[in-house]
C-alpha cells in the first residue's frame, strides 16, 4: 500500500471495527443476563407466592388463594402458573385456558435456564420449573410448580435493545471513523508542509528545509539539510573543475589555432574547422555540466521568447522576414533561464537562416504541459530526416539556395536541454510549409542529474 493517508485510515478502520464488535457482543451479552435474570427473578417469585397458598387436604393438594396479578386471570394474558402433582389434578392460571404445560418441556441454551412449551394462544412460552414438596413422612406430596410468560415478550425487549445498540455503534463508528481521517489529515500535515518547502527549495526560491515542524520529522528534515548542504558543495566544486576545464582547453586550443594558419590553404580551413568544432563540443559539455548542478528558476516564456525575437530581429529584417508571437503572458515554465534561451534561442537561429518570409513563435497550456513551437516557411526538412538532425554533430548536404552548413549542433543541444528538463522536442511540418519545432515542457518539472562527469 503506498499511501501513508490510505493506511492510517484502513489501520484506522480496522481497529475502530474491532473494537465495536467486542462492544457489541459484551453489551448484548450484559444486556441479556440483565433481562433473563429480571424475568428469572420474576418467575421465582411467581412460584413462590403460589406455593405459599399449597394446602394439603386429604391427600390432595389445595389453592387457598390465587395470585393477585389479574393478568393470570385473563386468557392469554401473558403470565402463567400451573402446579403439577405426581397424582392428582392439575391446578393452572385462568391465563392458561385449556393448555397444560408440560412438566418435560425442552429446555432451551438461548433462553438459558427457561424451557419452552406452546401458549393457550398457539404462541411460545418460557418456562421455570421448581420441584417442591407438600407435608411430612407418609403423606408428603411432590409436585412442581410452573411459572411462565410469553416468549414474545423477551425476543421484542432483546430485539429493541439490539436495534437502538446498532444504531448507537453505527453513529459511534462514523463519528470515530471521521475523527481518524481527521486526525490522519492533521498527523499529516506536516508532510504537506515539507512538500512545500520541497517545491521553494527546487524553484531556488530556499537553500534547504529550516528546522520548524513537529519532533518526529526533525531528523529526517536535519538529514535533508544535510544532503541540501553536500550537494551545494558538489556544486561549488563541479563549477570549479568546469571552470579549470575550461581555461586548460582555451590556451591549446588558441595554440593549435595559430599553428593552422601556416598550413596549406587547403589544409588550414579544415585544421581551423575541427578547432572550432572541438571549441563548441567543450562549451557544450560545460553547459551539459552546469544544467546538471544549477537550481532551478521559474522563468516566463513571454519574457523570455520576446527578448530572443528582439536579437533577432535585426538580422532577419534585410530579407523581410516577419515574426508572429503568439504567447500567454501567464505561462511560467520551472526551467533555469539560461538553459531555455540556448534551448529556444537555436530553434529560433535554425528558423531566422532557413525562413523565406514569417516566423512564428507560439506558447500554450495543452494539458498538463506548456508546448512552445518555432515554425517557419522555409524548405522544412523530410521526414526520413528528421530524427537524423537531432543526432549531435549531422547535418544535411548543403543546398544550392540555402544558408551556409552549421556545425550540426543546434538541434542537438536543445533535444539535450529539453530532455534534461523532462521535456520532449519534436519535429514536424508546419502549416506555414516549413519546419515546426515544438518543445513539451512538464507543468511541474524537476531537471534531471547530467550524466556528463564534471
């Protein structure tokens, strides 16, 4: 289970319904014991106030008095008595009508020491037997007096005890089931603040997670603190050695510059052009290693897209090329400014050399990602050409009316940048009849680590 909110509640659930079950069944079984021994007591007394008005009368056994209860006058009233001798006549309640009980009634486990025998009105009835005896020496009489009521009775008191327990549990169960997702909402508050902090520690916005927050979470924020603090360092020491590496190329570099110019002039344009060649694929590996250590940025697409139009502009303007820029001024894209103009700005240099009249620049929101597209109306590239050009260092045969080579890195670079960001270039034709270079960048985006040593 990988929710931590989802386990506290089913935890939570858990426990709540255990604990009301055991509450059931010890308040129904106190409530029980509570009633059988109230009709118990009951019955008891029942048989003992006949027996105290038992005569014996030559050799038979006598009422003097009936109970006082009128409902053991009235058929079916719900209370009986009967007193069974072993020989003689059957003395019985009015209530009783033309029924006898049996001395021999089942007993039943539910109704515990009761028996159960039929009602005059064709009902169950629940029975306490006592075996009593009447007289001294020869003329002693046994006989068993009976007490009964109405099964009826007990199963309705049982039913609506259990139906009010029921309702009582189900309102406990969903207020205690309530107060555990409450609780596990409030317990996990803090995690919710500790995203937050997450989220202004990645936009550069904080250097690390501060010490506030409850005492649970205080080591784990001190050990991210910890690593925030290691990783600050690697990237001091990784500008560093970027750095180092950087001036080491730059006086080789400018050596083997001079040394070219005293080759042959069919030779020395080559020499320079492989110099220069390894001078971009090393700046290339310094920004590969700077976009892996650098904070990230929240920058504006509109912003940013309007100064690129701006630098180019100028150069575009002797061929009469328009520029149509399309963007939301809302659109904010996680990405570090520098990465997503060298991004944009070499989409945008392909489109200014190969344009004949319009450039179009778009940005939009498109579902969970914010697409921002250079089209052209240039002579586009085939499809079967397409994925070759995001390769560093390919390039296509120069054509007869189109702008000299590049390095065939451009392209590349920015495939590089996209990606690093979680996001996706794609090439296609335009509806202007050129090139559409299209970058999907993540609404929310974490830059990956750079792969590249630094």
């Amino acid at each position: 289970m990988r929710s931590l909110r989802l386990t506290l509640a089913t935890g939570a659930v858990v426990a709540i319904g255990l604990v009301l079950l055991v509450l059931w069944l010890l308040l129904s079984r106190l409530f029980t014991d509570y009633v059988v021994g109230h009709y118990r007591s009951e019955m008891t007394a029942i048989v003992d106030t006949v027996a105290a008005q038992l005569a014996l009368e030559n050799g038979r056994i006598t009422l003097e008095r009936e109970p006082p209860d009128p409902r053991f006058a009235l058929p079916a009233g719900g209370r009986y008595w009967q007193v069974s001798p072993v020989t003689g006549d059957v003395i019985r309640s009015r209530s009783l009508w033309d029924t006898i009980i049996p001395i021999d009634a089942g007993q039943s486990d539910h109704y515990e020491s009761f028996a159960i025998a039929e009602g005059p009105d064709g009902e169950q009835i629940l029975v306490q037997n006592q075996p009593l005896t009447l007289g001294e020496g020869p003329s002693t009489t046994r006989f068993v007096v009976q007490a009964a009521f109405a099964r009826k009775e007990l199963d309705d008191a049982l039913g609506a005890f259990h139906g009010s327990l029921r309702q009582m549990l189900l309102a406990t169960a969903s207020v205690l089931a309530a107060a555990a997702l409450l609780q596990g909402a409030i317990g996990l508050m803090p995690l919710r603040r500790l995203r937050e902090r997450a989220a202004l520690v990645r936009s550069g916005r904080e250097r690390d997670f501060g010490t506030a927050g409850p005492s649970e979470v205080q080591p784990l924020v001190a050990e991210i603190n910890l690593l925030l603090a290691e990783r600050e360092t690697a990237i001091e020491r990784a500008r560093a050695r970027a750095s180092d590496l950087a001036h080491g190329l730059k006086t080789p570099l400018t050596v083997l510059s001079s040394l070219a110019e005293n080759l042959p002039s069919e030779d020395r344009a080559l020499a320079l052009q492989q110099v220069e060649l390894i001078r971009q694929r090393a700046d290339r590996q310094l920004q590969a290693a700077r976009m892996g250590v650098e904070q990230m940025a929240t920058t504006s697409v509109m912003s940013l897209g309007g100064k690129l139009v701006n630098v180019l502009r100028p150069v575009t303007g002797a061929r009469g090329i328009d520029w149509d820029v399309d963007i939301d001024p809302a659109l904010s894209i996680d990405v570090d400014p520098a990465d997503l103009a060298e991004c944009l700005g070499n989409l945008l240099d392909n489109a200014a050399k190969w344009a004949r009249a319009r450039i179009r620049l778009s940005a939009q929101a498109d579902g969970a990602s914010i697409v921002v597209a250079i089209e052209d109306d240039g002579p586009g590239i085939a499809d079967s050409d397409r994925a070759l050009l995001l390769r560093r260092g390919a390039q296509l045969p120069p054509q007869a009316d189109g702008p000299a080579a590049g390095t065939g890195l451009g392209l590349a670079i920015s495939a590089d940048i996209a990606k690093a960001y979680g996001a996706d270039l794609r090439l296609d034709r335009s509806p202007l009849g050129g090139l559409r270079a299209a970058v999907a960048f993540p609404a929310a985006v974490t830059p990956k680590r750079s792969r590249i040593p630094v």
